[in-house]
C-alpha cells in the first residue's frame, strides 16, 4: 500500500464514521442523562426519508438538514413523552420506536425511491487542507462533516467543563439527589432525549443527502444500532466516541479496501469485523463489574419520578 | 410491500367469491427489489406493464415487490398461487427453491424463475444474455481506461456474475493487452450505501472505469463525482450521471413476457430454460454517451453488432482458465448448458473466485 491509497482509506473512515458520530454523540447525551433510547435506528430513518423529501422538494440541501433535526426531534419528543412522562419502559418503547420508524419512512419514501439529488458538495478549508496527509484526510469534506468535528469538541467542552455538563450528569447518576438540590430532573431529561433526536435526525440526513444522495427503504442498514454499542465502545466518553467511529468506519470499508487489493479473504468474515470489535470490547467492559459500575450512568434505563424516594 | 401482500390477500378473497367466465388471465410477478431500483426489478415491472399493454383486459398482473430472498420468499409466492395466479414469474436468483417447492404444491399453476436452472413440468426458467452486453462493456472499458486497471463490484459469486466478469475482461483484454480487473464482492444485489463504499474503494486503488452487478445507480453517481466513468447495469441509468455513464445494458423483458403469457393462454407452453440477449431484443445499448471518441464509438457499434447477428459469440474457445486448464476448447462456442456452470475465471484475472 502507498502513501496515496492510505490517506485515501482514512479519508472515506472519516466519511464512513460520521453518520455513526453524530448519532452517537446524541445517544451518549441522552444516555449520560440517565434515558436508554433503542429507537436511534427509527429516528435516524426518518430523518434520513423527511431529510431528502424536504431536500427533493426544494432543491435545497441545507433545508432537507433543518427538517430531518425537526423530525428526529419530534420522534424524541414521542419517545420522551412515553418514558418519561408515562413512565413506560424505556427499552421496549425504544424498540417501538424503531419498527414505528422503519416502517413509516417506508411508506413516507415510497413515491422517491429511486430519485436522486445535488447533496452537498465537498469544501476545502483554506491552508487547512494544504497542510500534507492530514489536509486531504481531514480538510476536504463537506460542511456536514466539518460540523460534526466542531460538534465533538463543544460537547467535550460542555460535558467536562461546564455546569450544563455537571447536571447532566448528575440527572444521569442520581436523579433523586439531584432533584433535592433543585434540578428539574425530567426537563433535562426531556431536553437530552431531544438532542439525542436531533442528532439522530442529521445522522439521516448525512445518509440521505451526502453519503447516497438517494432514498432507499432501511437504508442506514443497522447503523443507528453500531452507534448504540459505540457508545459502550466509547464508555460514554465524547472524545473517544469520535476515535470509536472513525475506528468503526474503517473496519466497515477495509473489507471491500482488501478485496480490491486482491486478498483471499473471504468477504463475509471481513463484513464481519465492526461486530465482531465491539462484541470484544463490551466483553472487556463487562469482565470487571466494578469497572462497568464506574462508567455507565448510574441511574441509565431506570424511571424516576420525583414523587418517591430513593 | 405490505399494502402490496395485503392487497392480494383481499384479492384472494374477492377471487373466491365472484366467479366469471371470463376471467382475465392472471400473473403475479415477484421483484427483489423495489420498482423504483431504477434497475434490475425497474426493468421487470417496465416488462409486467408491456405484458398489460399488450393484452389489455384480458390480463392482470399483480406483483409484490422488496421480496427477501428465503422464507420470505416462499410466504409470498404462495400467496400469490393461492388468490388465482394462472401463472408466476419470480425474479431473482435466490428465490430458485422457494418457487421449485410451491410449484410442486401448485401442479395448476404455471411458474417461471428469472437466472435458475431448476426445471419441472410446471416451472420453466429464463434468463438473459447479459454477458454479450458485458463483452462490449469491456471492449469499451479496456479502450477507455487511462490506468490500465478496470472495477468490477461483484453481487455474489454466482455462475451468471463469474461469466460476466469473464465475458468483461476477454472484451478489454481483446483491445488492451495491459488491462487488468479489480473485483470487489459486495454481497449485495441492492444496497447504494455498500456499493457507494464498494465504488469507492475501487477508485482508490486506481480503477477509473467501474462496471457493476449491482443494481443501483449508486456506483455511477460516485463515479461522476471523482470525474471518473461507469456503465449503467439492468436499465437506462444515464440521468444519474451525465458526464461518466458510458452506455447502460438495458433489460427487456416485456418480448419474453408476452411470448409466454401467449403460450400459457394457448396451451403451448413446455418447461425450458430460455436465453434471451441482443438477437432476441431482450437486451439494448441504451444511452450510448455523445461524449465517447469516435473511435470507441465505432468499436461499440462494430462489437454489437457483430453480436446481434450472431457472428460472434464471446465464450469461443480456445479459452484457457486462470489456474492453466483449457476450459472452452478451440472451435467451440460454451452451450446454454455449459454457460450456466462457468465457475472459473479466464487467464489473465488475478483473483479467486469467493468459495
């Protein structure tokens, strides 16, 4: 392998990573906040289907974004609604959510499979991009792509240095003790689960309007549920989630990288790779239960009403 | 695809209870993929509206589309012979044994299965010559390619994908003798993300002319993007990419349809496996590009239609394999019989065939 075709396999990771970034930066908000949503896959699908509708529709890409965020955020608000207001279950509801927006955007995209558009076109950042190897993997991607870089270092920044950050977290850890210093515990759980469909929205609309300019029935192909095990790859850490998609998205492209240059390996167990990683990881992870205590938010899936006491 | 079932469940119903004499003759096709692949179940559908045209009312057809290959499949072939299918045409390699059992099942009904090779006194097969159209793909592609090195993204290692990759690189390698191919197996029949990734890591090893099984416009659309070309697979895929489609390979189904349809009608018809390619109009050059060079342009039309005539028939021996054995004697065209078992690429391919 020379130098070229390396920078060139980094340089589609990146690509290949980001719709699993921005996902799973909003799961890991949602999830520090102490609320498990399964229904990542449902969101991301209808983001992706209102995403390009919107973007077919008006010839303007940029607007298929707004409106795939607005649609993640109302499949949230759902979400939301149920679990934390009703008190339903959130893994169930969350499975719910995902068959509900699978079929949906089935049935919403039926009239433009098949049709295809001018997504966004790729930008080099000025000096940036000349910078050798790292500007052509890094600096000539399109605006989604450099959003999602700015996007990974403010929630690294409001995570672990700011107080937005330290509520969060202590809705996430302990909701009840939380409540009693004066934190709206369910509004902040409302406003993560929110962020989470946002993201899940523009995670879409990456799909739908950069990655395959085109809509296609279940198109995101299982990806909102690799960004479930990144977040737990990523032991709800921000900075690592970033790495953890890239690292996911180069294991998903190495397979057809390898065929092409002509390894007898077979393609299904090269396919295999990104679930095979993360099976190992959860593994390791959960080898030590005190070390999985430490991670994971303490309070994550578990209903809280304000009413009872711890 | 579940309104679609639905819709023929009901159909099942009304069936049972209104009895005409002169019912409409009955077809249910199954699709792979969605109408709107733009592809390969495009084509099959653009075939089931020949069919109405044709007949008018004294046809109906039905078809559920985005039909998985496996149990699925059997589920819904059923279900179309159950609510009053005269006769079935399922279109995809991978719904073979789900359709050799419900014909079994159903001796009344009268089946057809697009690319198999399972015969029965109910069931006929057919498939297309698609590698007369991979010939001069590949006598196009060797003249086009700058770098010499050619891509193809595979579907699955099938005979009717391992024949066409031969038939692509005896094509460019009958104009370049410095070409070489790039094979990626993207175990997919319709998945633009995968063929996008595929597509891509092709381009990145240098391939700058990409040919596909797959049945996307996906592959074309990367392409355009990196200033590179492509040929269109299945149907006319040229508004995809206006600067690097070549030409496509479009499927015509509707000659054969009808033919069939006629023969059930008449009581002619007999289980075969029929071949269908550019002598039969069952397969076009759609689109050809105006911004082709002349010369390739006139090298195009020459191939095809020396083809079309029958002049020539790309598996004519000698033809050596790539591990050294004489695979297609000298003075010796492959039968329909032996095209159906190629399971070896020609010399010159540097690559396995996925086992």
């Amino acid at each position: 392998m020379d130098s070229d075709l390396i920078i060139q396999i980094l340089f589609a990771a990146i690509k290949t990573g980001t719709p699993l970034l921005f996902i799973a930066l909003g799961e890991v908000i949602c999830e520090k906040s102490g609320v498990l949503n399964l229904g990542q896959e449902g969101m991301m699908l209808m983001g992706a289907v209102v995403g390009f509708l919107a973007a077919y529709t008006t010839g303007n890409a940029g607007l298929g974004v707004i409106a795939a965020m607005l649609m993640g955020s109302i499949m949230s608000l759902i979400f939301a609604f149920l679990v934390l207001h009703l008190g339903a279950n959130q893994v169930a509801t969350g499975l719910a959510l995902t068959i509900f927006g699978t079929g949906l955007s089935a049935f919403i995209g039926s009239g433009v499979v098949g049709q295809t558009l001018q997504g966004f076109q790729p930008i080099a950042i000025p000096l940036l991009s000349d910078i050798p190897y790292l500007g052509r993997i890094l600096f000539q991607h399109d605006i989604l792509v450099y959003t999602s870089f700015v996007m990974t270092f403010v929630l690294m920044f409001v995570v672990n240095k700011t107080r937005i950050g330290l509520t969060l977290k202590a809705v996430g850890e302990n909701p009840h003790a939380a409540n009693a210093i004066g934190i709206k515990v369910l509004r902040v759980r409302y406003l993560a689960v929110m962020f989470g469909g946002v993201m899940a929205g523009i995670s879409g609309a990456y799909m739908s309007l950069v990655y395959t300019p085109m809509w296609v029935e279940n198109m995101t192909a299982g990806r909102g549920w690799i960004a479930l095990a990144l977040v737990v790859f990523a032991s709800w850490r921000v900075g690592r989630i970033m790495l953890g998609a890239y690292l996911f998205g180069l294991a998903s492209i190495m397979h057809l990288v390898l065929q092409g240059l002509g390894w007898s390996i077979s393609p299904n167990l090269l396919a295999m790779l990104p679930y095979v990683a993360t099976v190992v990881v959860m593994v390791i992870i959960s080898a030590d239960k005190f070390k999985e205590k430490l991670l994971s938010p303490r309070s994550l899936g578990k209903p809280f009403d304000p009413r009872q006491m711890a | 695809m579940k309104l679609k079932s639905l819709l023929v469940s009901l159909g099942l119903l009304a069936g049972a209870s209104l009895v005409h004499a002169e019912d409409p003759f009955k077809v249910g096709f199954v699709y792979v993929g969605p109408v709107g692949d733009l592809g390969w179940s495009y084509e099959h559908d653009m075939g089931r509206k020949g069919l109405e045209e044709y007949f008018g009312d004294k046809v109906e057809t039905t078809f559920v589309e985005n039909v998985p290959e496996g149990a699925d499949a059997e589920r819904v072939i059923t279900q179309l012979a159950k609510s009053g299918n005269d006769m079935i045409f399922t279109t995809s390699f991978g719904f073979m044994n789900p359709t050799v059992k419900v014909a079994k099942r159903f001796p009344n009904v009268t089946f057809e299965h697009a690319t198999g090779y399972k015969l029965s006194k109910n069931l006929g097969t057919y498939v297309l010559r698609t590698y007369e159209g991979r010939y001069i793909s590949g006598v196009t592609a060797g003249m086009m390619t700058k770098t010499d090195t050619i891509g193809y993204i595979g579907s699955f290692p099938i005979p009717e994908v391992i024949r066409d990759i031969n038939a692509v690189y005896m094509g460019a390698k009958s104009v370049n003798p410095d070409v070489k191919i790039k094979i990626v197996w993207a175990n997919t029949w319709y998945d633009p993300g995968k063929e996008t990734d595929a597509a891509n890591a092709l381009m990145d090893q240098g391939v700058d002319i990409l040919l596909q099984h797959t049945d996307s416009p996906a592959p074309l659309i990367a392409a355009e993007k990196r200033g590179l070309r492509g040929i269109g697979q299945a149907s006319d895929q040229s508004k995809f990419a206006p600067k690097a489609h070549i030409f496509s390979v479009r499927d015509d189904w509707s000659p054969y349809y009808i033919k069939q349809v006629q023969a059930v009608m008449d009581g002619t018809w007999e289980p075969k496996d029929f071949w269908g390619g550019f002598q039969d109009d069952m397969l076009t050059l759609a689109s050809i590009n105006s911004n082709l060079p002349a010369d390739v342009r006139a090298k195009i039309d020459e191939t095809h239609d020396k083809i079309k005539s029958g002049e020539f028939k790309p598996f004519t021996g000698p033809i050596t394999d790539n591990k050294g054995n004489l695979v297609v004697p000298a003075n010796h065209s492959l039968t329909d019989v032996e095209l159906a078992k190629v399971n070896w690429y020609v010399e010159g391919i540097t690559d396995e065939i996925p086992r």
